[in-house]
C-alpha cells in the first residue's frame, strides 16, 4: 500500500461531522471550555518542560539555563493546574508547602507529562465523540415548500450527555490530583522552595501580559491551612 492510498482513506474517515457535532454541544458550557483551554495548555507546558530538560533526562548535567527555564515553564505549568483545580473544584495544598521528591527527577518529569496527557485523552472525548442523542418528533419547516411537517429528528440525551460528562471529570479529578503532587515535589527537588516563590514570578508575567486587568492583591483568598512538611 502507498503513503498516497493511506493518506486517501484517512480523510475519509476524519469524522468531521461528528466532531462538529461534539463541539457544538461541549462550547454551550463555559466550565466545559475552560477544562479542555487548561488543559491543552497543561500538556503543551509539560512537554515544553520536558523539552527544556532534554539533555538532564538523557544522563547529562543540569545547567544554570535549565533551571531558570525551567523555572519559568512551571510557572506556566502552575497556572494550568490551578486554573483546572479551580473549575474540578479539587483541593490544593498550601503554596508555602515543601514536599520532598521520592524517587527521580526524571521520574517526575515523565510523570507529569504523561498525567497531563491522561487529562488530555479525557478532553478528548467530550470534544471529538459526538453526544448521544434520542430520537423525537419535531416539526421541521420544509425548505422546499415552506411548510411544517412532522419528522424524526435526533436530540442530545442531556440526561446522558451530563452523566457521561461527569464521569470524565471525576476520572480528571483523580489525574490532577497526581499531577499537583508531583508538581509540589518537583518544585521544591528543581529549585529548593515551595511553589509560591514560582507562583509570585509568574504573577508578575501576570500583571505585564495583562495590564487591562485590574489585579487585586489586597484582599487574599484562603489557602488549605497546611503545616510545612518536613524536608
């Protein structure tokens, strides 16, 4: 079989219509939106990650430009979990928390790549698997004549479409909650401190990108109350 054969069949099996469909359905919900933003971000953050520690993972030394990429990519990556914390309304830990690494550095790079791509793959299919739908009567104005006629037309089961939903983000719940784990240790294992001091650098990123934004700083939300583990 030819690369040119091969590439026929895959455009005609691109579900275009379905994802069209998919789409439709999972913009109608802002939360839903905002999941698959952060974590598209996530993913393309981790793997920016891993691309800054390419020669660490491959068994050479860490050099002083790697760690201060690296400091800026989990800024970046910070903000993605928090913004998925905050729609999947899953807990997080004090910024001032220090968590010591088990295991390697590599490990936890890995790891965190690939639990951003778990979250990815469940994005995925509430964006690109068309929801499920009932079939009902519904008078549908003919374009020919102009008249409404009785027909059967498909509808979204919202019931299903909800419960289907709901099982993805509670499967995501338990990937972001591995995925803020190894971020605190990883944090503290790159740089020696807690994640607040990366969270600061990019709040400041913050306050450039976004000068139309009035930033408030004066009244702080609560954090988990969390005593400092012991490193």
């Amino acid at each position: 079989m030819t690369i040119g054969t091969f590439k026929r069949h895959v455009g005609k099996t691109l579900a275009v219509k379905v994802t069209k469909s998919a789409l439709r359905n999972a913009t109608k919900n802002s939360a839903r939106v905002q999941i698959a933003q952060a974590t598209v971000a996530l993913k393309g953050n981790t793997g920016r990650l891993l691309e800054i520690n390419t020669q660490y993972l491959l068994g050479m030394q860490a050099t002083q430009e790697m760690k201060d990429e690296s400091f800026v990519a989990m800024g970046e990556v910070g903000y993605d979990l928090i913004a998925l914390a905050r729609v999947l309304k899953v807990k997080l830990p004090s910024s001032t928390k220090k968590i010591k690494l088990t295991g390697t550095r590599s490990a936890a790079l890995l790891m965190l790549d690939g639990l951003s791509t778990n979250l990815l793959r469940r994005v995925e299919q509430g964006l690109f698997v068309a929801p499920k739908t009932t079939m009902v009567k519904k008078l549908v104005t003919m374009p020919q004549t102009g008249k409404q006629e009785e027909r059967n037309v498909d509808v979204v089961d919202a019931d299903a479409d909800v419960a289907a939903e709901l099982e993805r983000q509670n499967e995501m719940k338990s990937f972001l909650a591995g995925a803020i784990d190894v971020f605190w240790r990883l944090c503290f294992d790159l740089f020696g401190k807690a994640p607040e001091a990366v969270f600061v650098a990019k709040f400041e990123r913050m306050q450039k990108d976004f000068p139309n934004v009035a930033f408030d700083t004066t009244t702080e939300e609560p954090e988990a109350v969390e005593e400092a583990a012991t490193v």
